[in-house]
C-alpha cells in the first residue's frame, strides 16, 4: 500500500511540475518570450523523458494512472496562476 501511495505521488508531484510549465510555455510561445519558451521547452521534453521511463517500467496500475492524471490537472491550475502572475496578463 505505502509502495503504491508512493508511486502515485511521484507522479503527481511530477505532473504538477511538468504542467505548471506547460502553461508558462503556452504564454511564452503567445508573448514572444525566447528565452523562456527555449527554457520551457528544455525542460518539459526532460521532465518527459523520466516520466516515459517511470511509467514504462512500471506496471499499468490505477494509482499510477489517477497520479498522474490529477497531477496533470493541478498542474494546470499552478500553471496558469504563475504564468498570469509573473508573465503578465
């Protein structure tokens, strides 16, 4: 039980990360922001990388699953907050 609470919050911390950043990137990419959008981009694809791996070396689980999708919707929130507080708009 510990093992799978552990595992899906990994992924949801993670999720909430990688999303967060995703938003900052939209807002970048729409600003004309370089450097933040080169910055973002970097780090997605590397946030990414370590996700596909966790999870292709896992096993198809429900906690896997519902960590990483409510990490993802989390995510979006943080996201659009911090990037319509720091970026403008």
């Amino acid at each position: 039980m510990m093992k799978k609470l552990k595992e899906a919050s990994v992924l949801f911390f993670i999720q909430i990360l990688s999303y967060s950043i995703w938003c900052i990137n939209f807002r970048a990419v729409a600003d004309t922001h370089y450097h933040t959008a080169a910055v973002s981009d970097f780090l997605i694809a590397s946030i990414q990388f370590f996700v596909i791996r966790k999870i292709a070396h896992g096993q198809d689980q429900f906690h896997q699953w519902a960590g990483y999708a409510l990490g993802s919707v989390v995510g979006s929130y943080v996201g659009i907050w911090i990037s319509a507080t720091f970026l403008g708009g």
